[in-house]
C-alpha cells in the first residue's frame, strides 16, 4: 500500500543538496521518494537519523554487523514495511547474511543461524511492536548472556528501540509502503 502522508513534501530541487542523492537511491530502489520528501522538513533529523545513529551507533558499534542487520530485518518482516524490507534486504546481502538466512528468518529457532544470532533475533522478538508486553525473561537473559555483555546488551536494546521508534512514527505519519500483512495499516485504510 503507496503511502499518503498529510505532511508536505519538500520537492527534490528544494532539498539541501546532501539528501538529494537519498531522494535518488529512494526512487530508484522503491519508486517512493515520501520518507526523504517528508525529512527534507527537517534536515537536522535526517542528519542525526543518519549520522549519529546509523553511522555512530548502528554501523559504528560494539555489535557485529551481521547480527544488527539480522534484528534489523526481523523487526522490518515483522512490521511488514515493504521499504523497509527491500533496502534491509539489500543491507543485509552486503552484510554477509546469505539468501537462506533471510528466508529462515519466520522461524529462526531451527534456521541456519549461529547462537548469538538467534539470542539476538529472541531479543528482537521481544522488542518488536507487536509485542508490547515484551520483557526480557531470565532465560531469555540467560541465552543472550552467553553471547553479550550488558553494555553489548544495552547497546542492542538502544537499536532496536530507535528501530522501532521510527517503524512507529514511518507508520502512524504514513511515510512508506506497507505489506498487506503490516499489522500497523490504519482500519480506515483496510
């Protein structure tokens, strides 16, 4: 489902010039220009979005690549947001995730996945939106330990609550495409 967001959208030629090339890759990728439309409101968002959480944090951190790219596309399938799967997918490719990775995701317990990668997809599972009641169990605890410190830990929690955070606010100001299995399609649209 095409997104259609109340908020204005500030015309490529009209974007400063470092979010024009995002504009780009946007079109080219998913034929939907909103989400760098919108954020051309407020680059100073964008840039913090970009450089200090993905290329600070997300990129930058303690955590394998591999594995944020994994929690990254499990919370994407999750939600259902087609943008969000096409590039993820992209990222996760390049990352190193292979193709029958991303297929196990659904049911990552018995994918071919190694055991810090299925703690990490089990934390995911308790962050993700559909979840709200989600809470780090001991035995959950207890597996991601083995793999994690608590500063590991609180860095992860940090991705995916940003993550999610903008999953909700992509969703509720209708900025990207929907799959028709996205459980954050409004009622009046269904």
């Amino acid at each position: 489902m095409k997104p259609d967001t109340p908020l204005a959208r500030v015309p490529r030629d009209q974007l400063p010039a470092h979010m024009q090339p995002a504009w780009d890759g946007a079109l080219k990728m998913h034929g939907d220009t909103t989400f760098t439309e919108v954020f051309g409101n407020a680059p100073h968002i964008y840039d913090w979005y970009l450089n200090d959480f993905y290329k600070k944090v997300f990129y930058g951190g303690r955590i394998p690549i591999k594995v944020v790219e994994l929690v990254r596309l499990r919370l994407a399938n999750i939600h259902g947001c087609a943008f969000c799967n096409r590039s993820d997918t992209v990222a996760a490719l390049k990352a190193g995730i292979t193709k029958a990775q991303i297929d196990a995701l659904p049911n990552y317990a018995y994918g071919p996945f190694s055991a810090q990668e299925k703690a990490a997809l089990e934390l995911a599972d308790v962050m993700v939106l559909t979840n709200p009641k989600g809470h780090i169990t001991p035995t959950v605890y207890a597996r991601a330990k083995q793999h994690f410190s608590d500063g590991e830990l609180v860095e992860l929690g940090v991705i995916m609550a940003v993550l999610c955070g903008m999953a909700k606010m992509i969703f509720a100001y209708d900025l990207v495409e929907k799959e028709d299995t996205c459980p954050f399609i409004p009622k009046a649209a269904v």
